[in-house]
C-alpha cells in the first residue's frame, strides 16, 4: 500500500489517501475529490491532468515516456519534476507519494 499526499495548488492543504500496486494516480485523484480533470481518461491526449511530484519521489518513477513529454509541453506550469497523473501507477515499491496539484488546475467536470 502506497501512502499518497495531494498537496493543493496554494499549499494551503493537504490530503493523505491511500493507494494499491497497479492503480493509476488520476483514478485515485479523482476518487478523493482532487482537482484534476483528466479529460481524455488517459488516453494522453491532455493535459488536465498535470501534477508536480515531489524531488524526492520523481526519481524512484520511471522516466516519462516522449508522448507523455509532449503533453506536458502542453501545460501550464510545468515544473522539472511534473508527470501526467494518468501516467502514474503504483508500485509495491512505493511507499509513499507526494503531488502538488499546479496553480493553473481547473477542473471543469467539477463546475
């Protein structure tokens, strides 16, 4: 079991879920009320579901794929350590996982 924080986009708050080997970050997001909208259910053809990981979790994920890459040239905000959501799924390596949701997130499912 992985221990998730979902930091929000003014670091004002936080939230701490759970997640299992083989789920997909966005579902969990979504799941828990996170601002991240996923608009192509992750098919990576958007960029809505855009996060920044933390420094010390982004090495331990393997590197993002050239498509991912390009999507994420596509968001606002992009940081070093930022990673589609969509393209996160947890490991039974990963005991913890840190995400900041970027300051540009809207989500438009949610209005």
């Amino acid at each position: 079991m992985t221990r998730i924080t979902f930091i929000s986009a003014n670091g004002n708050t936080e939230t701490h879920v759970t997640g299992n080997p083989g789920d997909r970050l966005l579902d969990i997001a979504q799941n828990n009320d996170q601002p991240l909208e996923g608009t192509c259910e992750g098919q990576m053809a958007c960029s809505t579901c855009h996060v920044i990981v933390s420094d010390e979790d982004f090495s331990a994920l393997p590197e993002a794929e050239e498509m991912e890459e390009d999507m994420l040239d596509l968001a606002a905000g992009v940081a070093r350590t930022s990673r589609l959501a969509c393209q996160i799924f947890l490991t039974e390596d990963m005991e913890s996982l840190t995400v900041r949701i970027p300051g540009e997130a809207h989500n438009m499912q949610g209005v």
